[in-house]
C-alpha cells in the first residue's frame, strides 16, 4: 500500500479538535464569537479523563458544544478493541483513525499505592518502515506518518481507560509502539512539547525509541528538551545488527552509540540500549562481550527484553535460564530485563493489532472493514 501524506490525510477528515494548535483554537473560538478564555476551559476538559466527548464538556453551553462538535472530532483515536491482562494492570487497545487505519497502544500500571506508575506505550505511525524481523509491526509495512492529535489523543485514550479500569493516571509517556518515531520527526517533537507545556508532564517521564535515525537524534539535541532517548540496538555487530535493523546499514553502529552518548552528555538523562532477546541469533557469548563493551564504553543502560513470539516467526526468546546466562555475561554494565506485558492478550506491540486486522477485509477505496465476531477469551470474558 502506498502512504498517504500526513497532511493530506488531515484535510479530508473532520480535523480532531487536538490537531489543532493552542493558538489555533484561540483563533476558532474568535471565529465562534467567544470570549479568550475559552481556550483554557477546553485545555482543562482535554485534560479531564471523565470528558469523553464534547456532550461532557459542561463548561461549555450546548449551542457551542454542537458548533465544535460540527468542525472538529473530540478524539482522533476510537477505541475498536480492547483487552486486559496482568490481572488488570494491562491494557492493550487498538484504536481506529478517521481514514479506518488502525494503531495499537498500550497501558501498563506499577508501582505501589504509594508511588503508582501508568505508564502508556504510544504509535507514532501506521506501521513501519524500518523492517526488523523479529518485529510483528516491521510485517505490516508502513502505511503512513500519525498526526500530532493522534498520538495526543493516544495518551488521553489511555487517561480514560486508565480511569475506567481503576488504574492511576498516565505519568509516563514511551514511544514505543508501532513506528519509528524519528522518522515522523515533527509530530514527535510537536507532541513532546505538548506533553510538556500543555499537559505539564516532565521531560524526564517521556522516553523516545529509535531504530538509529541519526539526524533525528541531532534534532532533539537542538531541542533542548530532555527526554531519555532509548535506542533498539539489538547486536553490538555491524553484520548482525544489519540483518537485524536494517537502518544500520545507513547509519551504522559506531556513528550511531556516538550520536546516543552525545545525546546523553547534552541533556544530562542517560541513554538506554534496548536489546530484543533471540535465542540462537543476538544471546551469544560473543554478543554478549561486544554488548557489554558498547555499554561501558558510552555509558548506556541496557534493558534485556526477550522476544515474544511472532506466528509464522523461525524464532523466539530464550527460557528464564537463557536470560539469565546472557545477564550474567554482561560484566560491570548496568542491566535490566524488561517484565514483557500483554503476552497472554497478544499485547506485545504489533500483535494485537496483527490478529485484528486479520480478521478484516480491505475496500476498494483502501479502507478496512469492520472485523468479523470472534469469540471473546474467557480473560476477555470476565473483563466484561
């Protein structure tokens, strides 16, 4: 499928209301004949989780509720699918767009009552481009860029789901998900600084993932804003990484670490390696030395994450003792294997939406059709 330019894709839909910039709405509500401060009553109901659509928004009598309800959608994200795990301290959605494509997005909650931690795993485009093997997204392909508003209004999704299922508010934002972020460059530095200045989030609970899109990193240095940078390295190798990360072979590994730990020394927040688990292919002893060499030559963290399994996939993540063989040969690097969420639900990022999209049929106009029933799990069952 060819991708559709962003801004394209904008114009023939009603434009959601979080696609438009503070002052654009500034603007709108001049237009409509309404005093300035109703620009700061709507950014307090954008931030309320209990507002699910412009019927909620109570400050606002219902003649200019039906005006904005006429221009603009309340949410660019509608929630198709959703499932819990982990004993409700998971939830993985797939969101439908306006043009039917769909995103995936996932909530997880840690912590204790007394220090609660939601943390939301945003998509920053349809698909991706990117194309690691071991990625269920990399299948799909790329379809095209998410708007600013999407990937907004993602994070206010999860604010509502978070309420409804007794989970703590969002305090982290990961941009984690389907896509690469650097590679939508502008959403992803306009909503980093929405997150910051609109919704008063720290820079420093924000965490962007890259593939190793070098002249992305370079802009968010220019920016100033400091968000820990996490970079998907997977193999401490040229060759390996290659066949892994395909990007590698554009910016390749040494040009990449150097640019993560220039990263890290501007904004003062350490970078993170991230390293997809395979058992046979990236959990060798070699491997492991050249990991381990990598991180302590450029400070880096490393966060071990075994490969969840991908139908149709020729590999899969090693046993609770491979991971830890492979831990234990990471000398003096500072380490941590990441508690994968969302398995049993396929809510690792790309499976779900994978499954649900099998179950849909493409129209000619390059839209899906509504998925077929299936059978609810009986985990889904009890959600219910």
């Amino acid at each position: 499928m060819v991708m559709a330019d962003t801004a394209e894709h904008v114009q023939m839909q009603r434009l959601a209301i979080m696609d438009v910039s503070p002052a654009g709405r500034s603007a709108l509500f001049a237009e409509l004949g309404e005093p300035a401060w109703r620009e700061q009553q709507l950014r307090d109901a954008l931030k309320n989780p209990a507002v699910r659509s412009w019927d909620d928004v109570s400050s606002f009598p219902q003649d200019l509720r039906g005006k904005l309800a006429q221009r603009h959608a309340f949410l660019a994200v509608e929630a198709a699918k959703v499932r819990i795990d982990d004993g409700g301290r998971t939830i993985s959605v797939i969101g439908t767009l306006a043009d039917g494509k769909t995103i995936e997005t996932v909530v997880m909650h840690y912590g204790k009552a007394q220090h609660p931690r939601t943390t939301v795993c945003v998509s920053s485009q349809v698909g991706c481009a990117v194309g690691c093997p071991f990625c269920a997204t990399g299948r799909l392909g790329l379809m095209r860029h998410c708007t600013p508003g999407e990937v907004l209004d993602q994070v206010r999704l999860a604010d509502m789901l978070a309420r409804e299922y007794g989970m703590h508010p969002v305090t982290h934002v990961v941009f984690m998900g389907m896509g690469e972020p650097l590679a939508n460059l502008e959403t992803t530095v306009d909503v980093v600084k929405r997150l910051v200045h609109e919704r008063g989030m720290s820079a420093r609970h924000i965490t962007v993932s890259t593939s190793g899109v070098v002249p992305g990193i370079e802009r968010l240095m220019k920016e100033g804003i400091p968000v820990t940078l996490a970079l998907s390295l997977h193999a401490a190798t040229d060759d390996l990484r290659t066949r892994l990360v395909p990007l590698n072979a554009k910016y390749p590994l040494d040009l990449v670490c150097r640019k993560v730990e220039e990263y890290a020394a501007k904004t003062g927040r350490r970078a993170t390696y991230e390293w997809c688990l395979i058992e046979g292919i990236n959990d060798t002893p070699v491997q492991a030395a050249a990991l381990a060499k990598l991180a302590r030559q450029h400070h880096a963290h490393v966060n071990v994450i075994p490969m969840n399994r991908i139908e149709g996939s020729p590999w899969n993540g090693p046993d609770a003792a491979g991971v830890d063989r492979f831990v234990a040969r990471i000398e003096k690097a500072n380490v941590t294997v990441r508690n994968t969420r969302g398995q049993s639900t396929e809510g690792a990022c790309g499976q779900l939406r994978a499954t649900y999209e099998a179950r849909r049929f493409q129209l000619p106009d390059g839209t899906l059709s509504r998925p077929a029933r299936a059978k609810p799990s009986p985990r889904e069952q009890d959600s219910q």
